[in-house]
C-alpha cells in the first residue's frame, strides 16, 4: 500500500488542529493499491471462535446478531441485505496494522481498533453517532457517507442497533476505493453501500471520565478494610459531623497523589483484547534472536522528574531514565516488525526486558 496522507508534520498538525474533534476531511486517492480482504476471507473470519464479529440484517427493523456464525449461517445471511463487522483486524494483518500505525501520531492509548465493515448493494445500518473519532478508508467498492452536524440525539428503539429517530444530512460524500473519510466525534453519520462495499474504520475513543472514576472507586471499595462511624447522640435527626465525616471519607480517596496517577495510567493502556499472562520466572534475554511487539499493545507514561511511570497494558512499572530511553524505541514499533534488543550489561535494562517478554509485550519473531 501506497499510503499519501497525514504524511509529514505540517499535514498531521493542520489536521489536529483544524478537524481532531472539530470537523470532517474527506481524502481523494489518499492510498494506492489498497489492501482488501476478500469475500472468502471475510467468511472464515466470521466463523472464528476468537474473533469479534456481528452482522446487522435490514428488514423493516435493523436486526443485529453476533458471531461466531457457521457456515450454513453465512449461507442464509447472503440472501439477505447484510452488513458484516469485524473487529480488530490489525491484530491479524500485517498490512492493517501498518495502516492502523500511520496513525501513531496520535496518542496509542486512545486507539481502539481497524475494524471492517462488509455490506451488500444498497445496504445500510442505519444514521447513528459514535462518542470517538473515526477514520473511514475505502477498501472496495463505493458507499455514500451523509453527515449532520446538528442534529436530534433521540433514538428509534425499534431497532437492534442504534439508529436516529430523525436524521436530516447537510453533508453527501463518496468515498471510492482509496479514499479517506475522517469524521469527528460527536458527528451524526450514515454509510450506504452503493454496491458491494469494504471498508475499513480506525477509531479512537476519547477518555471515558465516569469509567475511570467508577473503576477508581470499585478498587477501593472493593478492600478489605472496612470502615464504621461510631454514632453517640440523641433523636433522629442526622448531626451534620456525619456528612462532614463521610464528605472527609470520599476526599481522602484522591489525596494518594501517586495511587491516582498509577490508575489512572493503568486505566488508560488497558487492551482491548484481555489475555492472561504466564507468571512462570521468563528465561534470559538472548540479544541474538529476533524479536516483534505484541500489536496488542497500549502503552504511556509519565516523567515525575525523579523517575518514569511507564504503563503498559493495563500494568504500571517504576523506572530510570535509562532504562525508559532504553525500551521506548522498541515500544514505539510497529507489530509484525522483527528486531533484535541492543545487547547491554545494564542489569536494571535487562531485567525489565524479561518481564516484557514473560508478559508477551515481546514475543520471538518467527520470520
């Protein structure tokens, strides 16, 4: 693939700062010989036990079922007006997760996934908006896109999926194979498959403040120390020390500066694809194989001066400078990138390399 936007850092700043959150860009040809699944491939993703897929079926009402779907299924569901989702194609595909990498320039820890969206002719799922922004990448075939900026957020909840109850597009755009369509979050859209239609969408949800909030008091609440008010007075009023005891309570949860931050930062390179790690001791590092990044991997930090905080995958680590500069060129790379580590002596670097490679963060090329 030919890849011919957001290229260098003018363009990537211009988009930041004119249409990131703000407004539509729509790309003619922005990539050449696109990479497009096949109608074959497609099926066996859908009949895969471990990959994330649905269909939506538009009869009167938009009907949504999950996959995975056996062969028979697929069968039926051709005769009908289809849509296919499937997510998390730049874990499979190497040419996806580059195209997912061209956007590396953003933060990694608000990528979700490349997803791609299969539909029959003169197919649609119907006008909805999404709480992220998304790049849409046309990989085959043609689809009209209408978008509303200014619209009624009600819903028609005579369908499986949501749909607005009334969408009224001031924008029609279409998208072609190589195309680009970027639409910002909080905009009103709807895709139509003017015939048989690919296409690929790169999204990236923006910070979901409750969730993080929630998940902080969960944790807490979910200890072991319990705590009680001891109560000595008269009548059925409540004396106001109650509400000032328990209003210190709910404070004192955020005054651990250094807990906060080290959620916070879990919170945000948590995967979106949970594996579980292997907690048997991990071998020694051998500067002499090659090794590649899980694609899987969210990752940031934070410079707190004395040290780093670096979070990867949902688990916090504190580290020198060194070893930070150390290890973020290799974090920094793509998936499916074959590499060998800098042989060193540093004992502290060498460490940290094998509770990466014990928690898959690097595995053992095997091209």
């Amino acid at each position: 693939m030919d890849i011919n936007f957001l290229n260098n850092n003018t363009e990537r700043t211009e988009f930041l700062s004119n249409h990131w959150n703000q407004k539509h860009l729509h790309i003619k040809n922005a990539i050449k010989n696109i990479f497009a699944l096949d109608q074959e491939t497609i099926h066996e993703l859908l009949m895969h036990d471990d990959i994330e897929s649905r269909v939506v079926i538009e009869r009167e009402f938009r009907e949504m079922q999950h996959g995975p779907f056996e062969s028979e299924e697929i069968n039926q569901l051709e005769k009908e007006k289809y849509t296919y989702i499937i997510h998390n194609l730049n874990l499979l595909f190497e040419p996806l997760n580059k195209l997912a990498q061209h956007f590396s320039f953003i933060p990694n820890w608000l990528f979700d996934d490349l997803m791609c969206t299969y539909s029959a002719k003169e197919t649609s799922i119907g006008a909805h908006f999404d709480p992220y922004n998304v790049v849409i990448i046309q990989a085959h075939g043609k689809r009209k896109w209408e978008l509303q900026y200014n619209f009624n957020e009600e819903l028609d909840f005579d369908h499986d999926v949501k749909v607005l109850k009334d969408f009224q597009p001031d924008i029609e755009i279409i998208l072609e194979p190589g195309d680009v369509l970027f639409i910002p979050r909080g905009c009103a859209h709807r895709g139509s498959s003017l015939e048989a239609s690919l296409s690929y969408s790169v999204g990236f949800k923006a910070i979901q403040i409750d969730k993080i909030v929630k998940n902080y008091l969960a944790e807490y609440l979910s200890a072991d120390d319990e705590k009680y008010l001891d109560i000595n007075k008269t009548g059925n009023d409540i004396d106001k020390s109650i509400i000032k005891s328990v209003k210190k309570e709910i404070l004192s949860l955020v005054e651990d500066d250094e807990a906060l931050t080290s959620f916070i930062l879990s919170q945000l390179s948590e995967p979106k694809n949970y594996y579980e790690f292997d907690n048997e001791e991990a071998s020694d590092i051998d500067f002499n194989l090659s090794y590649e990044k899980n694609p899987d991997c969210k990752w940031t930090w934070l410079d707190s001066n004395k040290s780093i905080q670096l979070a990867i995958n949902g688990h916090t680590y504190q580290i020198d400078s060194n070893t930070f500069n150390y290890i973020r060129p290799y974090l920094e790379m793509n998936g499916f990138e074959s590499f060998e580590f800098k042989a060193t002596e540093e004992k502290l670097i060498k460490e940290f390399i094998k509770i990466l490679i014990h928690q898959e963060i690097f595995v053992i090329s095997e091209s």
